[in-house]
C-alpha cells in the first residue's frame, strides 16, 4: 500500500477507510451512470462528523488543523470514492469562519457542524468572465436593509444539495474602485427560500458534465438578501474569500494524491496479476517505470501539500504553496491515471475495473478550482517577479 502521509492522523485514515469500505467501486459506479448524487455516502461522513472537522469546537466541531481536513480527503479518494459531492462543506464555512461576526457564526456554524445546514456551494465563476474574477459582473445593489442581487453564475457545484450559498457579487463599478480587488462583498443566501414559489428569485439549472459533479448555472433575478448576511466588510469579498481558496487548493490536492495512491496501487496490483507472453506485464520496464516515475511525481507532491498546510495552520501566506501544491498534485495524479489506464490495456476501459471513471474525475483538478495555466502565471508574476501576462 503506497502512503504518502506517512502516518499522520493515523486513527482518523482508519476511521475514514473503514467508513470507505461501505461504499464499494459498485457504489460510485451506479451514482456515475446516473449522475447521481451519493446521498448515504455524505450522510454517513456527517454523521461521523467528518465534515465538520474544520470548525472550532466552540461552534460544535471538531476544531482539527487543514492537514487533518486533507487525510481525511485523501483517504476517501485513496479507497476509489470521490469528496467531490461534499467537499466544499468542509471549507466554505470558512469565510464566515475568519471573517463573520460573532452572531453569524453562532447562527450558522453549530448548524453546519451538526449537518442540518449545508453550505457547500460557492458561487464565483460566471459565463462572461470566466478565470477573470475580478470582471465578475453579478451585483449586488443596497436597497434599505437589503441588498438586490442580479447576475448569473456558472459551475456552482452542489447548489441543489446546499441549503446556503456564499456568493461573490459586485457591490461598486469595476470603474468606480481604487485598487481591482475591491468592489466585491461576499454573501450568504438562503437557496431554500431563494428558489421557493412559481417565479423565485434563484434558478438553478444542473450542467451534465463527463463526471458526476453535481455541477449547475445559477439565475439569478432580483434577490432580496438581508444586510445582515454580507460577511465581512461591503467591497472587501474578494480579500475575503482568498484564503478560503487556499483552503480549497490544499485540500483539493489532498484528493488528487488519494487519487495518485489509488492509480498506482490498482496498477501495480494489476500489473503483478496480468500475465502476457508467459509472464507477468509488470515484469516489464515499459509497464514499470510509469508506475514508479507517477509514485515519485506523487510522493513530492505530498511534500508540497504538506508544506502549504503547516503554512495555513500558522496564519503564514501560502498562496504560493497552494498553487504549487494542487498543481503538482493534479498532474502526479493525471500520470497516475494515465499509467493505470495504460496498464490495464482494454480493460482500463471496462467499467467494472472502475479506472475509467476515476481517470475522468482525475483530469478535472487540472481546470478547477483553478487551471495550471493561472497557477504557472501566478508562480511567474509574484514569485519570480516577471512581467504580469495577462
Ligand atoms: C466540474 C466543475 C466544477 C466547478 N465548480 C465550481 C464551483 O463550485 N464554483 C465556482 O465558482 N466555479 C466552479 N468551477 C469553475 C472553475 O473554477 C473554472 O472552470 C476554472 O477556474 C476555469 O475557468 P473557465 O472555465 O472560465 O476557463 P477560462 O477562464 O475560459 O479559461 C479557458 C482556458 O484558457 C486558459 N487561460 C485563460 N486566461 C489565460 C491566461 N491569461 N494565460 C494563460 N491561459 C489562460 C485557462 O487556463 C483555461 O485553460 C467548476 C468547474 C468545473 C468544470
């Protein structure tokens, strides 16, 4: 069994893994050829109490550090599921988290800990602006004790299965702001009042994608959102919600090397069985040395990912860190795959072996929650100091 964790939160990887034997490749399977959302599967981590590891126990979690978040994450892609459907209920709290006041997060965080509220959806990409953030064109308009939002939102994952939804909408003109960052104020809306009644003020229509991601467009039309859901400060949303998505890359990464320890052992369980010209196909350098070379991409990764967390936990910047990290990951994991698929010959196309779909959900880490592309333009510009390219 590869491991790249060596052993930390040995009991959690245990409890996580026995949680996991419960939903077999038979289980994922289904959900994926029905586009399915796996309903016991996150009932069975919120009861366990998984999901609200990241929540101080004052507010009724488990107050664990990120890199527990993560081997919980990795450990669930590790046995072949996927943290996809319910990932975000983990991190996206933790805007209100870091920047709410004091009643928002009593009013919200003991429900999110105990799982009678969901707040897994995150509401940032649009159609028109795509990787821009910053000309996101969603507003939100004060009207009294309310803000008027009108936009529309694209990829948000999980809005069908969310209650709440954090939202990222223009409160002053791309053109009125000093500095590009401001402008934008981060809110909670309330999907299940939101989408009630004949014409409701939020629509929310699901994408069919190549995996099963739960994934949607967001209309929205003249919703009331109470002044008092803002969190943090109007104007200084995107500030807000930026170490929440270095939470997001690390943990992200974290899955993407469950998904590497996944590949490789199935490979080489694989590889060690088959036999072709009277002999074993792993026997051969050609089958082999993708394997290791995808188990040597992986195994720095994780230092990386390793990295980035002890940098969150203590408060440092590790905006860096978390780009490098989930890119690394993503692509040990896409060489994983690609190695596993290889190995496998036309099997790796048969459902049942189950390499397929996990080679499908592998290739999208590479696009979201951000693309290498963006990573490589943010190592150049702010790390290595050279001309900003876009
Ligand atoms: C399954 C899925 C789930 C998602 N979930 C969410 C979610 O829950 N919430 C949310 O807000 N978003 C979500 N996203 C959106 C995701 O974050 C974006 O798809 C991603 O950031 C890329 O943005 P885009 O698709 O608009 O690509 P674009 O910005 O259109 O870019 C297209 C391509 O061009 C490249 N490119 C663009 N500009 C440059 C440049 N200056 N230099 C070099 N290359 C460039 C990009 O790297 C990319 O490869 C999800 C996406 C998917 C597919």
């Amino acid at each position: 069994m590869t491991d790249f964790s060596e052993s930390d939160f040995p009991e959690i990887r245990q409890g996580v893994r026995a949680l996991c034997a419960d939903f077999p490749g038979a289980y994922w399977r289904a959900l994926d050829r029905d586009r399915a959302y796996p309903k016991a599967f996150v009932e069975a981590l919120t009861q366990a109490g998984y999901l609200a590891a990241l929540i101080p126990e004052e507010y009724g979690g488990s107050g664990l550090p990120l890199s527990a978040a993560a081997a919980i994450l990795e450990e669930v892609h590790a046995s072949g599921g996927n943290g996809g459907a319910c990932h975000a209920q983990m991190y996206t709290m933790g805007t209100i988290l870091r920047h709410g006041s004091e009643a928002q997060k009593k009013e919200w965080l003991p429900e999110i800990a105990a799982g009678r509220l969901r707040l897994q959806a995150f509401g940032v990409s649009e159609p028109s602006s795509g990787t821009d953030t910053l000309s996101l064109t969603t507003t939100a308009r004060r009207e009294g004790g309310h803000y008027i939002a009108n936009g529309q939102k694209v990829w948000t994952s999980r809005a069908e299965y969310s209650d709440l939804m954090l939202l990222l909408a223009r409160t002053t003109a791309k053109e009125e702001v000093k500095h590009k960052g401001e402008g934008l104020s981060v809110f909670v809306v309330d999907l299940r009042e939101a989408t009630r009644g004949e014409n409701p003020p939020v629509t929310i229509r699901p994408i069919r994608t190549m995996i099963n991601h739960a994934t949607t467009e967001v209309f929205i039309d003249n919703l009331r959102v109470p002044a008092e859901n803002l969190i943090g400060e109007e104007g200084r949303g995107f500030r807000h919600v930026l170490d929440g998505m270095n939470a997001e890359r690390i943990l992200i990464a974290a899955e993407c090397l469950g998904d590497a320890r996944w590949f490789v052992d199935t490979a080489r369980v694989y590889a060690c069985e088959r036999r072709v010209f009277g002999r074993a196909i792993g026997q051969n350098q050609g089958i082999q040395f993708p394997i290791a070379r995808a188990y040597a991409q992986a195994q720095a990764a994780a230092l990386m990912v390793r990295q980035a967390a002890t940098l969150f936990e203590a408060g440092q910047p590790c905006g860096a860190e978390a780009n490098m990290a989930k890119m690394l990951a993503s692509e040990a994991s896409w060489a994983a795959a690609e190695a596993c698929l290889q190995t496998h010959g036309g099997y790796g196309f048969a459902e049942e072996y189950d390499v397929e779909r996990k080679y499908r959900e592998a290739r999208l880490y590479q696009v979201a929650p951000i693309s290498t592309n963006l990573i490589l333009a943010h190592i150049a510009e702010h790390v290595l100091g050279m001309p900003r390219s876009y």
